[in-house]
C-alpha cells in the first residue's frame, strides 16, 4: 500500500483534508478570485469561516472546495495587496459558483513593490518582467512555484519552454538543458551574480541543490545583452531568492511520503559514520605508508531496510521594519529523501572483427539506492537610505549530501565461455559505496544610487565558495562463474580501489554599471556601460589506493564468508597523490561593456559590444615526467550584441536579436592527464583546448492575451566554432 501525507502551511492558515466514514457531504463551492481589471489572482486563500474547509487559487484563479454540509457561511478571500473580501452564502445540495473581485488596498501593501501593476511574486509580474525584458526570456513566478509539486530548481526548469532536464541515476531532474544544448553552454546566477559549482570537473551548476520554495522567481535569459556576462551560448538562469514582504509573513510547506521502489525492493544501505572525510595520508603526513587497519570495511557492508518516510520541509518568514525602510527575510529548508533506480548498462565495441559493425562485449545490471539529503539557508536584508540609495545584502548556503549503494552484475558475452543455453557464463558481482558532500556558499552586497535625475549607478561585491567531497569512494568485486547452470565459488578480484576526491572554488567578483539618459531623440533614450573583475582559485585533490587479495585465490564461501574475513594488501601505501588530477587552477576575468537602447514610436532597439579579457592556467602540486606541470590560456574577446523589438499593440510583440558568446574551457579539462577510472570510461585532459565562440540568432512572436498568460513561438540559429565535446 503506498500512503502520503501531506501537511501545508501557508502564511496564518492551516488547512486539514479529512475523509471520515458515514459522512456524505454533496455540496461543492466553486468560483474564480480575479482584481479590479478582471486579471486571475494566483494563490489567494479561501476560507469557509464556520468551517476548517479553505482552498488556495490555482493559476487561472479558480478554486473549488468540496464536501461542504448545507448551511449559512462567511466566505473570506485573501490575498497580500488586497482588501479582504468578505461575504455571506447559503450552501444547500449541489454546486455554488462565485466571482471574486479584490481590490487594492494602499494602506496595506505600503512600499509594496509593484512593476507595471504587478504585485512582486505574481504571475502578472512574471508575465510584465517577460514583455519589457530586453533580451528573449522566460520567467517562472514564486506563485507557480508555490501551487507546482517541485521541490527544488531543477524540477522547475522542465516547465519552461524550449528547457528540458538531464537526470541524474535516481532519476531526478538535476542540469538545465537549454535549447537542447549540451549543460556545459548555461550559466546559473543568484540575484544576478554567477556562482561556482560543486562539481568536481565542470563549471555548471547541478541545480538540485537548490529548494524552490527559497526562490521568488526564476529568470530563464535564452539571448544576452552587453551588459550580460558572455559566457552562456545557450542561455542562463537567474535565481532571484525571497526579499523582505511589505508586512509580516510567514510561510510554510512540510510533506511527508514515500518512493513505491523502496516498498517493493526495500533500500539498501551502508555505515556512514566508518567513513573518514581525509585518506590515510592527509591523516598522518604525505611520506606514511598505509596499512590494511587504515581502511575499514565496514561501508562496504550493506543493508536492506524499510527507509523512514521521505521529508521536506521550508520556511520563509519577514517583515519591513524602521518605517519600512529595512526589510529582512530568513528562509530554511531541509529534505531528507529515499530514492531507489534500477538500470542497465551496455558496453559495446566497434568493428572487433574488422567490420564496423557494432558488437556487445558486456552488460551491467544495477541496482541503487541513494539516500538524498538538502539542506538550505538564506538571509536576505535590504535598508533604504532616503529616496535614493538602497543596500540588498544577501547570504545564502546551500548543502547537498548524497549517499550511494549500487550493486552491480556484469555479464561477459564476448568469448568462448559465454554460452547461456547451456548455463555457461562468466559475471562479476561488484559493490560500490559513496558518500558525496556538495556545499555553495555565497554572500553578496549590492547598492543602487540615484546620482543625478540622468544618472543611475549599481555595484555588486560578491564572495562564493563552492566544495565537493567525496570521501572513501569504496568498491569490491567478486568474480563469478556458472559452469552448466552450477554456480562456481566466486574469487576475490584484483585491484579493488578506495578513493578521496576534495576539490574547492573560490569567485571573488566585483560589479560597477551605469545608465545615463542624455534626453536625446526622447527622454526614453539610455547609455548603459560598465564592467567586472572576477577572480577565481580552485583547488583539487585526488588519491586513491588499491588492494589485491593475499592470496590471490579466496573462494567465496570456502576462504571467506563475510568481507571482514577476506585479507587484503595495499598495492600503494602511499597513495598516488602524484597523480596529475592534484592541482591548483586560477582565472582572473576582466570585462567592460558600453551599450545603447532606442525608443521610437513602437520601436524599441539596443545595441551594445562587450569586451572580455581572461587569463586561466593551472600547475600540478607532484610535477610528473611525461605531463606538463603547468599551463597558461591568454585571450581576448570581443562579444557585440543586438536586439530589436516591434509591438503590434499592447499585448503582441515580435523580437529578434544577435549576440555572440563564447564558452571557456573548465578548470579540469584543460589540466594534463589521464585518467583509468574505476568507472565504465577512461579519461584525459588538453592542456591546448580553446574556447568555443557561438554567434546565436533569435527570433521570437510574443502575445499575452492576459496578465498571466502568454503565447510564445520562436526561432533560433547558432553557428559554433571550436565547439568543446567529450570524445
């Protein structure tokens, strides 16, 4: 039987389902809440008063509440910027519709910020953001994300057009893929400022580190501006997190349930507490030599339970204080979640006879359980200084801890011993362990001045580390036989491995802009210019030991039954932390734009030209014979950009713009080495990779029917030089 519960905590209301034998209630209370100009209110609350019944507005603006007993009742609809509305129903048996207009209430919402005559979080001002954006975007409203089953960034970016996901072996959704482009031509931004990734070879952004409840809204930019950073050929993805409401708020979502796999296969797990963050030799200096009692065993013992309900669970709560000139915001979340995966894998070879016909040499079929656990914390605080100044600090970490069991079964179909009608094969039982730490960390502060009645400046200074650990990555192999249809004792394998992987990425980035409107042609017209500098350092570490049996021939079942009895030897004690994949890596970026944007009749044209120097090199910690210890990329970029906009009438627009980006080359892969993984694929390094440079090209037919609505049909053309694949 597979149960959920369900508990939802929104602002001062608290709403209970409850479904109890020998009660019949047939009445049903439906209706639409819409404001003054007839435009869906998305997430308003509605309440029976005299009952515990209430429903929250979908994104049309519908609601409907259910199994109401025939009677009198107050009817209250609320909603943050509005007046209350409240009314009186009679309810007898069967179906009450009603329309509910809301009215702005200015006493209320205060400083609410409003754009156009959005109210911030709205899908009207998600839809407003869209129209008057200068480039081709999409935006998805902390509204949609509210009344959405997604619990974290990755799963909203599938709703978008033209975004699909990459997923990761459980299956959830974790990197954006834009416009079908490889995840390597996007960048990621909180509150508009780019962060590093925890990844430990590439610069995107596994976007399931982040909850969705923690965000206001989510800006999806598919072209750039001069004024953008230049390193995005398919696009990039703004997360502009919770700021402070115009009144006191407190919000609040917790789940629990549970992943129907685990109830059927139960979920496998293993002893984190035996696992040591640091190797042998981070322990007790670079020149010891490990021993067997160095390494336990005890994570390579695995066990199948029946998990504890899966949670999830956020809050957001602010207020505006001093008059309202200083806002705070504080937010938390935390998920603690089971999930299972079972899959196959297939490794073929190419023209093995001398054909080129493609041949299976084995298949793997895996079984996993991953215990997921998030972790999420922000703090956001903005002060108004008089009429024109404001301050928007920002801090945020950002945690993600993931806990890996996979058992694997590898079958060998190439060769004379491969002959299942007969019950003849040879297979391999392979268990493997991780335990993964990812963190983001990053503290921002930002101002906005009003120079002169023409002149604007905004600047940003940021500071972001992003780490990944991943400690004891553990595997042990057995291999086995069936020799007509009898299974054979297994042997103990040859080189079975453990591993320590820590790598870190410090930014340090500093933003000046400035828009001056000299009032020529019109008062519209604008001269926006400015520039960064941006100064990474990424640090990685990398050792791995390997074990062969002593003696070679263990039978499972007759030498050993269980792991702690098998004996192993060291092949490495000191590691290999000579290998090339111990290294430190640099970037300085410096940048500076100048743009212009136009207003004529129905016309709106910017224009603009970016300028982007970038040094990035690396040098190896144990220089090696045969690898370059050191290397050095040096070069400059010119990114110009164009966009025009033509509204029809006031709800339909056409847009077309060109800009050209590049695509540097991650830390990693431009390191000398190579690599024989413990995996399914080797790997090597190019210390000579160039960046890709994309000229990109959109066009794109806008109509919004309503405030929340939209209809969107676009083209896109990218021409790619030097594109960066894995070969």
């Amino acid at each position: 039987m597979k149960e959920f519960i369900f508990l939802n905590l929104r602002g001062l209301l608290v709403g209970f389902l409850f479904t109890i034998n020998g009660w019949t209630y047939a009445s049903v209370l439906t209706g639409y809440v819409v404001d003054e100009s007839n435009e869906p209110l998305v997430g308003a609350t509605v309440i029976l008063k005299e009952t515990n019944l209430a429903a929250i507005t979908g994104l049309d603006g519908s609601f409907q509440i259910r199994n109401i007993p025939a009677g009198t009742y107050t009817v209250e609809v609320r909603y943050i910027g509005y007046s209350a509305f409240k009314e009186e129903i009679s309810i007898g048996d069967g179906r009450l519709a009603l329309q509910v207009i809301l009215e702005l209430d200015m006493n209320q919402i205060g400083e609410v910020v409003i754009t156009g005559n959005a109210i911030r979080g709205s899908e009207s001002q998600a839809r407003m953001i869209e129209r008057n954006a200068l480039n081709t975007m999409n935006v998805v409203s902390a509204r949609s994300i509210e009344l959405s089953p997604d619990v974290t960034v990755a799963e909203i970016i599938q709703r978008i057009s033209g975004l699909s996901v990459e997923r990761n072996s459980s299956g959830e959704a974790q990197h954006a893929i834009v416009r079908g482009m490889n995840k390597r031509y996007n960048y990621t931004l909180v509150n508009g400022i780019k962060i590093p990734s925890p990844d430990d070879r590439n610069r995107y952004v596994p976007l399931d580190i982040f909850p969705a409840q923690l965000m206001e809204r989510l800006e999806v930019s598919k072209s750039l501006t001069a004024e953008m950073e230049g390193d995005a050929i398919g696009g990039g993805m703004n997360m502009v997190m919770k700021r402070a409401p115009d009144q006191f708020e407190f919000n609040g979502d917790f789940q629990l349930g549970y992943s129907q796999i685990n109830l059927e296969r139960g979920f496998w797990q293993y002893d984190r507490s035996v696992v040591d963050k640091r190797s042998p030799q981070q322990r007790f200096g670079s020149d010891y030599s490990a021993e067997i009692e160095d390494f336990s065993t005890a994570n390579l013992v695995t066990e199948n339970v029946t998990p504890i309900p899966d949670f999830l669970g956020s809050f957001t709560i602010g207020d505006r204080l001093l008059d309202s000139r200083l806002g705070v915001m504080f937010g938390a979340s935390f998920q603690n979640t089971h999930r299972g995966a079972n899959s196959d894998w297939y490794d073929v070879t190419l023209g093995r006879t001398g054909s080129q016909r493609v041949a299976l040499d084995d298949f793997q079929e895996r079984e996993s359980s991953t215990l997921q656990q998030r972790y999420a914390g922000h703090l956001r605080v903005d002060y108004q200084l008089g009429n024109n100044n404001n301050l928007d600090l920002y801090i945020g970490r950002y945690q993600f801890n993931s806990f890996l069991s996979r058992e694997i079964t590898e079958t060998t179909v190439d060769g004379r011993n491969f002959d299942p009608e007969n019950g003849n094969l040879l297979f391999k039982n392979q268990l493997r362990t991780r335990s993964t730490f990812q963190t983001i960390s990053t503290a921002s502060l930002q101002g906005s001045h009003h120079l002169s009645p023409a002149l604007k400046t905004h600047w940003s200074a940021a500071y972001s580390l992003a780490e990944n650990e991943r400690p004891d990555n553990a595997s042990f192999t057995i291999i086995r036989e069936l020799r007509n249809f009898e299974n054979i004792p297994g042997l103990v394998d040859r080189r079975n491995t453990r591993r320590w992987e820590n790598h870190s990425d410090r930014d340090i980035s500093l933003y000046l802009n400035f828009s001056y409107k000299p009032a020529i042609i019109n008062e519209r017209t604008e001269i926006r210019f400015g520039g960064l500098f941006r100064d990474r350092e990424r640090e990685s570490y990398f050792n791995r030991y390997t074990f062969d049996p002593v003696p070679l021939t263990q039978q499972m079942g007759i030498d050993w039954n269980t792991l702690d009895e098998v004996t192993f030897r060291v092949n490495n004690p000191r590691g290999n932390t000579s290998d090339p994949l111990n290294f430190d890596s640099y970037e300085q970026i410096g940048a500076a734009y100048l743009m212009g944007l136009l207003y004529v009749s129905n016309m709106e044209v910017s224009f603009g030209i970016r300028g982007e120097k970038t040094v990035q090199g690396y040098f190896s910690k144990v220089p090696l014979e045969g690898f370059r210890p050191r290397a050095e990329q040096d070069y400059f970029d010119l990114l110009p950009s164009a966009g025009i906009k033509y509204s029809l009438n006031n709800k339909t627009a056409i847009r077309a713009s060109y800009y050209r980006a590049i695509n540097r080359p991650g830390f990693f892969e431009i390191v000398d080495y190579v690599l024989l993984q413990d995996e399914d694929f080797n790997e090597a390094g190019n210390p000579n990779l160039k960046r890709a440079i994309g000229d990109n090209f959109d066009l794109r037919f806008e109509h919004f029917p309503r405030a929340n609505e939209q209809i969107l049909v676009g083209l896109f053309y990218k021409n790619i030089n030097d594109p960066i694949e894995t070969v």
